[in-house]
C-alpha cells in the first residue's frame, strides 16, 4: 500500500513539473515557442512516465537499503554511519573557503557541482574507511573478548536472528535448545504471531485455550530470562495468514525460521529462505539404534497388527514389537530388526528376544 502510495506522489508530482514547467524556462528559449511543437499535454505524460520510473527505482534501492540495514550488524552500521559523517564533515570544511570566493556567472554551476562531487567523493572513502577498518575499534571497547577480536577481523560471523513460528512457541523445547546454546542470536517473534497465541488462549475450544495460554507462557519465561535478546517485530505485512508473514520476515530480515511446522518448513525451502524444523533437529539428537542391538523396554500397548505390542525409547521413539501383544506391562529383552524414517519422526522394530536368560 505504502508503495502504491509513493509511485502515485511521483506520477502526481512528474505531471504537474510537465505542464507547469515551461513557465520556469528562461525566457530565450520561451521566446522560441516550445508549446506549439511541444504541447503541454504531452510534456505532462512524459515528464509522468519518466517520474514514475524514477520512483519504481527509488522503490528498490529502498528496500534494498532496509534489507541491508535489517540484516547488518549493528557495529558494522554503526561504524559506516560514523564513517560517512566524518567524511561529509571533513567535505564541507574543505567546501567552505571555496563557497566564499567570487565565482563569474558564467560559470554560477562551479560552487553546487563541486559541493556534490565533494561530498560523494569523501562521504565514499569514509564510507570505505570504516568498512574495513571499523570493526578493530571492537578490540578498544572490549579488548579481552575472543569473540570481539575474531569477529573484529572477519574470521567469526555474527549470528543471525531466529524468527519462531507459532507452533514452535506452542512446543516449549525452544526454551531448552536456547538455554543450552543450540540456538544463537537474537530470538525475533512477529506481531501477527502473539495475535495468533491470543486468539488461541480466547478460544471456547479447551485444547486450542491450552495451546494458546502455553504459547504466551513460553513466551514470557523467555522474556524473563533473556531480556532483551527477545524481540517482538511489529512491521505490517501484507499477507493471508501468520506464515506468509513469517516468511517476509524472515526474507528481509535475512535470519531463520524455526517452526514445527513441517509444511511451512517445505514452503520456506521452495522460496529458498532459511528454515530450521525442530522435529528434524530433534530427530538428528537421538542416539542411532542399528540392527541387533538389544533393548529393556517394557510393552505399553498393542499395535496396530494382530501380534504387535508398542514400546517406546528414553526420547520418545516408538518401537514396534512382533510377538508383544499379549505381554503389556511387561518389561522385556528386545533385539532391533530395522528402523524406518518419516517426515514426522522415526519408528523402529524389533523382536523378542528367544532366550533372554542367556544373554
């Protein structure tokens, strides 16, 4: 919308420079009677299409500018934005003898044109300047950190922001990857994100008011323990739902969704944006079980086939046991015969074990 807005201001603006113009002509070249070769009309439809180009252009260089500043870190920018003001202080000090010598009027444009090349030409080198000698000031400020110094001479990169989904806060064992380090960097929640967790918590229906109410409690142990490092984003994107939100902002922001959402995760690799899927990290934590290791596991409950009985892993993996069906509540030797990967999780298989008082 904002960006409709700006290109109509542009149209607007390039339409009335073309028809008012003329006006602001000296008058040797009014005298030459542009209007009549040159009607008004169409003086104002070019001077439109040309200035609407110019604002698609400066669209762009808009948002690629807030990419940049989004995904930087904050000493380089701040180094950069100290660098280009000292190069433009050190410009017009230089400008000011200039700008106060006597200069014929044939030559009026010497005193702007040498003003904006100065300026770009020192804003640029100190602009360059403190990107590559910016960062050392890290070693004055904290000169015993090994982080400062590595990151000071670009051989550590600065973490990148984590954006949480909505199921993910619902899950609560975000907080356990944080608290062991798993997860760095700046823990970013959408707006659209806590509306969704109050929707939830508001519900009639028990168990999405379970979820929603855990989702704002996970969030405000994070708050508490973390402080700043939790950020709520409350930029306005245009979309259908919380996940194509997530998605923008996860693009422009240029860090990484984390989500139990296994169709969201798909979606974020076809569009190419970093996605990290909590169930894929927990199943890459399990310890591998192979073939012909031997178990203790007690039978909780049948399976699906006639001679089936479940038991489960330490971490929650199911083991589905042939011959097990009539021995629940037991806890019994079992050898593993094979193991099967699914999107949602893993399953493994196993046996009883023939003479168990042997082993």
């Amino acid at each position: 919308m904002v960006d409709l807005l700006v290109l109509i201001l542009f149209l607007i603006a390039g339409a009335a420079i073309g028809w008012f113009g003329n006006e602001f002509l000296p008058g040797k070249i009014l005298e030459m009677d542009i209007s009549s070769k040159f009607p008004r009309e169409v003086a104002s439809s070019l001077a439109a299409l040309i200035s609407t180009l110019i604002g698609f252009l400066f669209l762009q260089l808009r948002k690629s500018l807030i990419r940049q500043v989004r995904t930087m870190p904050t000493d380089l920018l701040i180094s950069r934005s100290v660098g280009i003001i000292m190069g433009l202080l050190v410009a017009n000090l230089l400008l000011a003898p200039i700008l106060l010598l006597p200069i014929p009027d044939k030559i009026f444009f010497a005193k702007p044109l040498s003003a904006i090349l100065s300026n770009i030409f020192f804003g640029l080198i100190g602009y360059n300047l403190a990107d590559i000698h910016g960062r050392t000031l890290l070693r004055i400020f904290n000169p015993n950190s090994t982080e400062a110094l590595l990151v000071a001479e670009g051989i550590l990169t600065p973490a990148t922001a984590k954006i949480l989904d909505t199921s993910v806060i619902i899950d609560g064992r975000i907080k356990y990857l944080i608290s062991c380090g798993l997860v760095e960097g700046q823990i970013i929640v959408a707006e659209a994100v806590i509306e969704e967790l109050q929707k939830l918590a508001d519900s009639s229906n028990n168990e999405k008011r379970g979820k929603g109410r855990r989702g704002l409690k996970t969030l405000t142990e994070l708050r508490e323990v973390y402080g700043r490092r939790l950020v709520v984003n409350s930029t306005k994107y245009e979309g259908p739902g919380a996940d194509e939100i997530l998605l923008k902002l996860t693009e422009d922001t240029g860090g990484v969704l984390i989500t139990a959402d296994f169709n969201l995760s798909k979606v974020a690799e076809v569009k190419a944006i970093k996605s990290l899927n909590l169930s894929d990290l927990v199943i890459s934590l399990r310890p591998d079980v192979q073939p012909g290791a031997h178990l203790n596991l007690k039978i909780v409950r049948e399976g699906k086939e006639a001679t089936q009985g479940i038991g489960y892993l330490e971490d929650g993996t199911m083991v589905v046991i042939e011959g097990a069906k009539d021995l629940i509540g037991q806890r019994l030797e079992v050898v593993i015969t094979g193991a099967l990967q699914t999107p949602t999780g893993r399953m493994i298989f196993g046996k009883l074990e023939k003479n168990p008082a042997t082993k």
